[in-house]
C-alpha cells in the first residue's frame, strides 16, 4: 500500500475509533448522555467520567496491544496462526493467578492487586522459561519454540485444572470470570498502569519494524541483512510477553484478538511490518470497543464476560478467513 | 592471479562434521570484480564453501577474509554491508508484492529504495510483476525476484560480494541469458560474484573465472577458458566430456 493511502486509512480509524469511543459512553446498565460527562457535581457526570470513560481507554489499549503482540508474534515464526497465547504468556499468567487466589486469604485487602501482579509475573516468567528452554536445547528452528509453546500450555492447562479441582465455588466463580476476561472493574488506575507498560513497550516494537519485515524472509536471510536474529526475537518476545502480561493481569485473559485482527490489517496493507502496527493497533482498539460495548448492552444490565464475546465471534470469523487465505497453505 | 586484487581469500579452511570432511585445506583467492563459478559432483562441497564464506558456518581450520579482513571481525550490519547470499531453497511467510520481496533486499540501502528496487526490477524484466503477490508466481519468476531481493542488497556493487548457490535453477534460456548479462554488467561495475552452478555450458558462458571441486578440495582454479577442458572435467566428474548419450 502506498504511504499515501496508508497515512489516509490510519486517519479514518483514527477517526473512527474516537466516535466510537464517545459513542460507547452512553451504554451501559443505564443508557446516558455523554455530553453530560462534561456537567460538574452529578452522579451521570461521576459514571461518565470515572467508570465508563476509563473503561472504555482500558479495552481501546488492551485491543491495541492484544493486535500488535500479534502482529509481532506472527511476524517472529513466519506463521499466521501463531498468536501471543503460544509464547505461553497467557497460560502462565493464568496459572499464577489461580494459585494466587487459591493461596492469599479471601477478603485480603488489595486481594485483586496481588492477583494481577502474580498474574503479570507469571506471564512474563513463563515466557522467559519457554523462551530460555529454547536456548538450551540449541535449535535454531523458530518453530520448535511453538512446539515448546504448546507443550507448556498443555501442561499449565492441566495444573490449572488441578487448582480449580481444590478451589471451592467462591474461588471457582472468581477464577472462571478471570479466565473469561472483562473490562467491569477498570477504573482511571488500571488505564495509568497499561499506559505505563504499553506505550514505552509498544513504541520500541514498533522501531522494530525492519527485524520484523526482515524475519519474514527467514532467520538466515535476516540475518544476511545484517540483523541480529536470536537477540531481536529474544528482545521481540521479552516486550511481547510485558505487553501481554500486563493485559492478562489488568483484564484477564481474552482470545482470538491477536490472532484474527493481523490478518484483516495484513488484507488491507500487506505484510510491511512499519505500516502493520498502527494499522493493527487501531482495529484491534476497534473492536475491543466494540466488543466492550456488546458485553455491557447484550445482557444489560448484567454484562457478559468479553473474552466469550471475542471467541464467539473471532472463532466463526477466522474459519471464514481460513477457508479464504492462501497464505495459510 | 597474483595481479588481481582478490575480493575473498580462503587460507587453509577445512570443514569436519559428524566425523565427515567436508572441506579439506582450502586456499584460494577469489579475484574482486570478477564472476567465480564454482562446479563439482554433487556433494563436492560448493554450497558448502558459501555457506563458510558468508560466516553462516564457521570454518573448523583455517581463515575467511573479505576485502582483506578475517570475516570473523565483521559485526552482521557491517558483512550485510559487503555480502549478500542466496541460498538454494527460498520461502515466504506471508503474501508480499513482487516489490515489497526485492525491497527487503534493499534495506539498508542509503539511497532511495524504490528507486533502487525500480531499476532492479527492470534489469531482471520483472517490472511487469511488481504488484503481483509472490506466492502466484511461477517457479521461475520465484527465482528471478529472489535474485533480484539479493542483487538489491550488492546494487552498489563495488566493495560487494556477492554468494549465488545455483542461481539459474528455474530459469528458462532467455531469462538464463538476461542473467549472464547482467551478472557481467555488475561485475564490470565492481561486484564480485561467487556462484554455484550445475549446468556446465551455462558456467562456462558465465564465469570468468572457474573453480572445479571434488570431495571437498580443490581440483583446479583459473580463468574459465583455461580450466575448462575436456581433462578436467573428466577428472572432476569421473565421467567423459563432451557427455555422448547414444540411443
């Protein structure tokens, strides 16, 4: 795509999210004004700006950094069915969170912050063993660190099945909205706290554009063009594995957005990684608004978890875009 | 070849894996601005002695130099700056134009890119596929743009050396010759290359300068005219040359 027609589509939904974001402001459990967020001393005005508007920043972030993960993780092992949850951030994440919950005592003050941090050290921890695994056994193949990926995913689903096995249905209920992820509990913290993880992570991966695009041609031809392909990708998974972690933890686990929302921007710019993120960055905030939006009004009042919504509608989608792509061949 | 100034220099490189030799005591100097056309039987060693020249093996003995510097000392953006390599076997993650796959070879260039990857194009008869997505190519064309994504990287060509592992695989006559043509152009304009080939009349047509190999050494090294004869080529292949195949 040219630079031209790119910078004018990055424009547009630029535009495009900042409606959708003022629009998403009215719905809710009640559906409100948004012009009224600008009103002093009301109670609609408080909802408005201090439970709907940073909400609605959370999941905009979190859609951008789930897409751009997966971005980079489909650029890293040249696969476009790889997705962020294969570096194993995720199930990790999962797995230390449980036993967080199951460990500290119910009704612990900053109970939920402990959760999250052990959820984000975990995350990232994981990550770094698979990663360091990979090292060990000195396989220059890209592809056996999904393989280790996958078999550490399935020997964390089956511990987490353990946890939840000697959870009682308190911990249980909590556990299985955690795994589900939401966005109903983001308040102006939790947008400070992606904000400080995602914008220095996102904006150096970003820089890393021309390793990315680099990559896509194969680990030694990268490397014939003078990149430095095992530190790149190590680098490449360290921000991915910050950046997801730190998703997982203030939101909880949500699916399919970085594995579907690559694809569609690869359909509208191609595979050039400079032109990729923002692309990227900008669908995946769209639709997690949009899907925030869905999980609040579907059930209004109560909200439906936004990780089903995701699934729900990223799994149809993506047999569609499997049944369409030659790239998956 | 004392009066040539050499490009790449072998000082006694040897090879030896899983108790295998695959190189034995290798000592050349590949002359700069120049095309070297490596031939030798299957197995012989030929891809093998790129793969050491562009650092992606390390030589078990002996020493690599280019431009008179042991290749070991070069950072990877700087041997980026003076070798670029195609290998054998080519594939792509995902969908990219024809242009977008010979601009990734231009991407440390310092001058303008799209220019650059423009002329390329043209010089490879390839400007009529630019906007086509690589996968849809055929075989051929494959082979061209990826002969094209590496020439991007050398275009400059003085102070480059350039590793092509069977370049004309692929290519019908026409596009054979194209190639020998612009591979002369380059060379004349500074590039060294240093290629593997199968197809013994193309090489001889191509090369200015020959390396016959057998059981990973040497069997002779010359100006093509000269190493190319019948008696080389017998003892290099073991088998009688010109080839007669009676019916």
């Amino acid at each position: 795509m040219s630079t031209r027609l790119h910078n004018g589509l990055v424009w547009k939904l630029s535009f495009l999210l900042i409606v959708l974001m003022s629009i998403s402001l009215a719905f809710g459990a009640s559906t409100l004004n948004p012009f009224l967020a600008f009103d002093s001393a009301t109670v609609q005005a408080d909802i408005l700006r201090n439970l709907r508007l940073p909400r609605i920043l959370a999941a905009a972030l979190i859609g951008a950094a789930l897409a751009v993960s997966g971005v980079t993780v489909q650029g890293i092992f040249r696969n476009p069915l790889a997705e962020p949850a294969l570096i194993g951030v995720s199930s990790g994440a999962a797995f230390t969170a449980a036993l967080a919950l199951l460990a500290l005592p119910a009704g612990l003050l900053w109970l939920d912050l402990y959760i999250a941090a052990a959820a984000f050290v975990g995350g990232v921890l994981i990550s770094f063993l698979i990663y360091s695994y990979f090292s060990y056994i000195q396989v220059q193949n890209t592809g056996f660190l999904l393989l280790i990926g996958i078999a550490v995913n399935a020997l964390l689903a089956a511990a987490i099945g353990l946890l939840n096995f000697t959870a009682d249905s308190d911990q249980l209920r909590q556990l299985f909205f955690w795994s589900m992820g939401g966005f109903g509990n983001l308040g102006w913290s939790a947008v400070i706290t992606l904000v400080i993880f995602l914008v220095p992570a996102g904006g150096y991966l970003f820089k890393q554009h021309q390793a990315l695009n680099a990559l896509l041609l194969g680990d030694q031809e990268a490397a014939h063009l003078g990149f430095n392909v095992q530190r790149d990708t190590r680098v490449l998974l360290l921000l991915v594995a910050l950046i997801v972690g730190a998703t997982v933890a203030v939101a909880g686990i949500i699916g399919f957005v970085g594995l579907v929302v690559p694809h569609i921007c690869r359909r509208l710019s191609g595979a050039d990684h400079q032109q990729l993120f923002p692309l990227a960055a900008l669908v995946g905030a769209i639709l997690m608004v949009l899907t925030d939006v869905l999980s609040r009004v579907v059930l209004a009042p109560a909200e439906i978890p936004v990780g089903l919504i995701t699934a729900l509608l990223g799994a149809p989608f993506f047999l569609w875009l499997l049944s369409t792509r030659r790239e998956m061949n | 070849m004392s009066d040539l100034q050499s490009a790449v220099s072998l000082s006694n490189v040897s090879l030896t894996r899983s108790g295998s030799r695959h190189l034995n005591e290798i000592t050349v100097d590949f002359p700069a601005a120049s095309h070297t056309v490596i031939i030798g039987e299957n197995g012989s060693g030929k891809s093998t002695l790129l793969d050491v020249i562009s650092r992606d093996t390390k030589a078990g003995e002996g020493t690599v130099s280019i431009f008179r510097r042991d290749i070991l000392s070069y950072t990877l953006p700087e041997l980026a700056q003076h070798r670029a390599y195609l290998k054998q076997h080519q594939s792509l993650g995902f969908e990219l134009s024809v242009f977008d796959v010979v601009k990734l070879g231009a991407i440390n260039s310092r001058i303008d890119r799209d220019n650059l990857v423009g002329e390329v194009l043209v010089s490879l008869d390839l400007e009529n596929l630019r906007e086509k997505l690589y996968p849809n190519l055929s075989g051929g064309e494959k082979q061209r743009v990826q002969i094209a994504r590496v020439l991007a990287q050398c275009w400059q060509a003085e102070n480059h050396v350039c590793l092509l592992d069977e370049p004309m695989s692929s290519l019908d006559i026409k596009h054979q010759q194209q190639l020998i043509g612009l591979l002369q152009d380059l060379t004349d304009r500074g590039l060294t290359l240093i290629s593997v080939m199968h197809d013994l009349e193309v090489a001889r047509h191509a090369a200015d300068f020959l390396l016959l190999m057998k059981a990973g050494e040497i069997c002779d090294f010359g100006p093509a005219d000269k190493v190319f004869t019948d008696q080389n080529i017998q003892k290099t292949f073991g088998v009688k040359w010109p080839l007669k195949i009676s019916d």
